[in-house]
C-alpha cells in the first residue's frame, strides 16, 4: 500500500509563510475561520495537559507532559503510517499560501511563502525546465536524521519551532519519497494548481498547469501497484493497465473541456 500526501500541512501552518508574521497571541482566532481545525493547525489545541493533536499524531510526545494516553494514542498514529509500505510526499516549491513548503514537505527551517531552494544532493531531477506551466522537479528519498536544529538560527527561532522539528524528526523516521512541484507564475495559487482544482472555468483554466502534476500522481499509485503485483505473483496486471487507461481517457477529457 502507498500513502500519498499533496500539499499537506505536516507540521501545522504557524511558523510558515505569511502565518509565521501573526503574533502568537493571535493566532488562537483561527478558530473563528476554520473551527477547531484552525487551533490544531496552530498546535494550540492543548487541552488538559494533552499534547496538540499534530504532535500525537507524529508519535512525538514531549516527556515533560506526557500521559498513558497520550503515549497510546501516539502509538496508534505511528503504527498506522508505519502500516503503509511506501510514503510519497508532492509539495509546492513555491506559491501555496496555504500550506507553504517546509510543512509539506518536511523542512521545519524551511519557513519562507517563495523559499531559496536547489535539489538536494542524490536527488533524481524529472525536469530542467518547465512544461506546460509546471515543473516537477526532482524526487528525494528524506534522509531520516537531517533535521536537527538549524545551526544557524537562533536560539529564540530555534525554541520557537521546537515542535516542529519534533514532528519532522519523528515522521522522517516512517521514510518518506518527496517530489518537488514547480509552478512557473509567481502568483500564490499553486495549492489549487497542484491537484488541478476546476469547478468552474476560469478555475480550470487557472488550474491546467496541474494536470502533469495530477497524472504524475496517478502514474505513481499505477507503477507501486504494478510492483506490488509482481512482488506478490499476481496476476492483475490487466486492472493496473485499464486504471492507467482511464486516468489518460479523464486527463484528455479535462484537457477537451478548456475553454
């Protein structure tokens, strides 16, 4: 089994992008926009000496306030990521207001809305350039013990994403396979691009760049079933190929449909 994660905000939202300019202080009236959810997303949701619920669900819980409880749960979240065989991330380089690099991606000092960025070493580039308004860049296998402390951020930065990098550490530990997406306009829509949003056309239109994205997506489940196959001598190939047919056969129709 696979678990792809896109444009998912890992590590909450708090200490990237423009969010990381809101004083703490108010940070908690994101409940007032998304609910509870705001709270979790700004791991203020800390309830009777309970960790935040991202930090739970990472397995990474903090001995000074840890509970039996809180150890169990961690163990569940953990077990049920560990569960899958393969763990594939997609996250936007650049652009996603809402869920900007570093949290998608697992890079907790990484904490700029348009980020300095370069493939890192061993990493397999896809494109040099981009295609139809979309780059996917490279895919990297993380390295399970690079994210220590940033040495060159200070102690108070440092302190103040604790958390964070507690969370990287502990699901960097499940391996994780990231595929770097690239939009080419500087404009911060690339979270609705990166999944090729289109309900209405001017969305569709916006959003095309996406759908080399979305079928690299598919080609990626297609190809980790066709392994899975082989692995297990079965013979359902033929379902893989009649997938993969149908992805091409709704790629085209996505593409016949713009305006």
């Amino acid at each position: 089994l696979t678990l792809m994660t896109i444009a998912t905000p890992h590590l909450g939202v708090r200490s990237f992008g423009w969010f990381r300019f809101v004083p703490r202080r108010l940070l908690s009236m994101a409940q007032f926009v998304c609910g509870r959810t705001g709270l979790e997303l700004m791991l203020l949701d800390k309830e009777h000496k309970r960790q935040p619920l991202l930090l739970e669900m990472a397995g990474r819980a903090s001995a000074s306030r840890e509970t039996t409880r809180d150890i169990k749960q961690s163990l569940e979240f953990n077990l049920a990521l560990r569960s899958f065989s393969r763990r594939v991330l997609y996250a936007n380089i650049k652009g996603d207001i809402l869920v900007p690099w570093g949290t998608s991606a697992l890079q907790p000092d990484s904490t700029h809305l348009w980020p300095s960025h370069r493939p890192p070493p061993g990493a397999s580039v896809l494109d040099n350039s981009h295609v139809d308004g979309c780059r996917l860049w490279y895919e990297h296998q993380l390295d399970p013990d690079g994210n220590a402390l940033s040495p060159d951020a200070s102690a108070r930065e440092n302190a103040k994403r604790k958390e964070e990098h507690e969370m990287a550490r502990a699901l960097r530990e499940t391996s994780w396979r990231t595929v770097c997406v690239d939009f080419e306009l500087r404009i911060p829509i690339a979270h609705n691009r990166i999944v090729a949003v289109a309900r209405s056309p001017l969305e569709r239109w916006l959003n095309r760049p996406g759908v080399r994205a979305v079928g690299h997506m598919a080609d990626t489940l297609l190809n980790a079933t066709a392994q899975h196959d082989r692995a297990i001598g079965a013979s359902s190939c033929t379902q893989a190929l009649s997938l993969k047919e149908s992805t091409s056969k709704c790629r085209q129709g996505y593409l016949e449909q713009d305006p």
